[in-house]
C-alpha cells in the first residue's frame, strides 16, 4: 500500500469523511464512552493513514503514557521477529534451554529440553498450572524470575496445548537480553520505537517489587525484575498515539517510511488465523466477515488493527476488573463508520 505521508514526527488528522469514514456514526462514540466504559482514558482511530478521531477522558491527553499491560507482549513478539531477522536469534524454533546454560534440567525432564521460542510465542509451552490461573504473584516474590519460570517450564501438561502464560513471554525478555546484549526496553528503543517516531521509554529505576511497583498506578516507562530485565508480560508505558503507531506499522506489514523494521514474513505468521485464535503473542479474531488481530491489555487496553479497512483503533484505560469488551464498542461504533 503506498502512503503519501507516515506519522514519523507527528499525527496527521483529517475529517472523517475525507478518510471514508462516517461522522455521525462517529459521534456516537462519545456518549457510549461515557455512559458503558467509563475506564476509557483515551482513545484513537486511525484509518486511510491518518487520525479520523481522537478523545481523551479523566484529564489524561495525547502526551501522557498508560500502562498498556498485556498489550506489553505484542512489543515482545515484534523484537524476537526483528532480533531473528538481525541474526541475533537463530529462528523461531530455537530451543529456550540454549539460552540458559546454566541451567541444567533433571535427567528425566525431556518435555524441557524441546521446548522452542515459538511455542513461548503460541502460548503452546506447557506448565503445572491450569489454564488462566497462573499464580503470577508467586513469580513476582521470587528474587530470580527466570530461574523460577525455568523450573516450572515444562511441568505437567503436553507441548502444543494452548495456555496463556506471562511468565512464558516474560522469558522472552531474557531471551533478548541473553542475545542482544541489551534490556528489551534498550533493544526496543533502538530497533522499534525509535524508527517510527514513538517516543523514548526511560529507565524506570525499580524501588521495590511490590504491587504498586509492578502494576499499579506506580508503573513509569518499563518496569523490570530483580536482576534487570524489562518484564516480557507487562508494565510498558505508552501513550495512544504510540499505541497506534505500532498497529499502524503491523497494519504496513512491518514496513516505515521504505524501511522494513520488522519482516513482513513475521508480521503474516504472527497474524495467521489458527484454531487457538492466538497468534506470536497476538490475539486474533474472524466474525461477520472481518479478520482482526489485537493486542490485548487487562483493564481494556487495545491496539486493534483490521487490514482490509485500512484501520486502527488503539484504546487507553483505567485498570479495572471485568471491563466491557472492546471488540463490541469497536464493532458497534467504530466499523460502521467505515464507508467502503
């Protein structure tokens, strides 16, 4: 797709219908914001290239950096893609344990030893856990997070069954560390965000390694563990627009400006429709005829792009238990603003 200008330094926007959007469909967004999600902080639409809509509720503005938890793992998966492709990483099926030679599994644990960066991605690793009850704080108190997810890696369960795991992608981070050389914070900054213009993540110099610390409104720039590394599950800041331009760059098949900052290959095999509905640390969803892939943030945090309509919708919020599911504001309010 050929784009006449790229957001690099800053957002274009443009009236809805010069985008081919729909305005009065658009103006329903508001009061459904204020009235069903009221944890929305902010909220940008970026179709055909350029801003088509932005709000900001609560007193927050286009400058100020949300804790985006979840959507933390889709940064995660873009820097695997972009370290393979810079021959930091061999490929995606890479054995985690060549990593970690210091750690030596027992005798008996062969499930360990086969266990790849891919199937970390795919949430296909297995644990002793069950599904979705993942007792994350149990990791946080552990003075090694890696030590500790090496050791639960692999127990129980079979390879290739779907199970979300944090600690999985929080792996990850220290498989770019143990490659780059570099925090994922560091290695993202220079290959990523600093390519297409989102803004520099600081380091956030980690007090202490409470809740606050980890995922309260205490969290600034990229929170790490206790040995440094940028925690691979959550706790980047960003702001909507930045949140939008990493969609946008997927939405371009990982190409800025005529430079590919991450492989298009890896953008379509991170994205590829499959039975677990997940792709490399993206969630991906087909209804009514429309193909989307999200990352997705606890509280409703989105970055939700929608390739055939040219379209991303990146949302900021509040951190609350249950949110209203996004995809329904966005199929509700958003897509049948589109004019095709």
């Amino acid at each position: 797709m050929q784009r006449n200008y790229w957001p690099t330094a800053e957002w274009q926007a443009a009236e809805p219908a010069a985008l081919r959007m729909d305005p009065d469909k658009l103006s329903e967004l508001e009061p459904k914001i204020k009235s069903e999600y009221g944890n929305i902080n902010g909220i940008v639409v970026v179709r055909n290239g350029s801003m088509a809509y932005e709000s900001y509720y609560h007193g927050y503005g286009p400058d100020e950096p949300h804790h985006v938890a979840s959507v933390t793992k889709s940064i995660l998966s873009a820097l695997i893609g972009i370290a393979i492709d810079a021959g930091y990483i061999n490929y995606a099926d890479q054995k985690v344990l060549d990593f970690f030679p210091e750690y030596v599994p027992d005798a008996a644990d062969r499930q360990k030893r086969e266990i790849t960066i891919r199937h970390l991605l795919t949430m296909t690793a297995p644990y002793p856990f069950e599904d979705w009850h993942e007792p994350l704080d149990k990791m946080c108190m552990q003075p090694d997070w890696i030590k500790y997810t090496l050791e639960m890696l692999g127990q129980k369960g079979n390879i290739g069954t779907f199970k979300y795991s944090t600690a999985g992608a929080h792996l990850l981070s220290a498989i770019i560390t143990r490659s780059t050389g570099k925090s994922a914070r560091e290695f993202a900054n220079e290959r990523l965000f600093k390519p297409i213009g989102m803004k520099e993540i600081p380091d956030y110099k980690m007090k202490s390694f409470g809740f606050d610390d980890l995922f309260g409104k205490n969290v600034k720039g990229w929170v790490k563990d206790p040995s440094g590394h940028s925690t691979g599950g959550w706790g980047l800041t960003l702001t909507p627009r930045d949140m939008a331009r990493f969609g946008f760059l997927y939405l371009n098949r990982g190409n800025w400006d005529n430079r590919q900052v991450i492989p298009k290959t890896w953008i379509d095999e991170s994205t590829t429709m499959n039975p677990n509905q997940y792709g490399y640390l993206w969630w991906l969803r087909e209804e009514d005829g429309v193909f989307a892939y999200m990352a997705l943030g606890d509280g409703g945090n989105v970055i939700c792009c929608i390739p055939e309509k040219d379209l991303v919708v990146a949302i900021a919020s509040q951190f609350i238990i249950h949110p209203r599911d996004r995809w329904t504001l966005i199929k509700e309010c958003i897509l049948p603003a589109v004019i095709d």
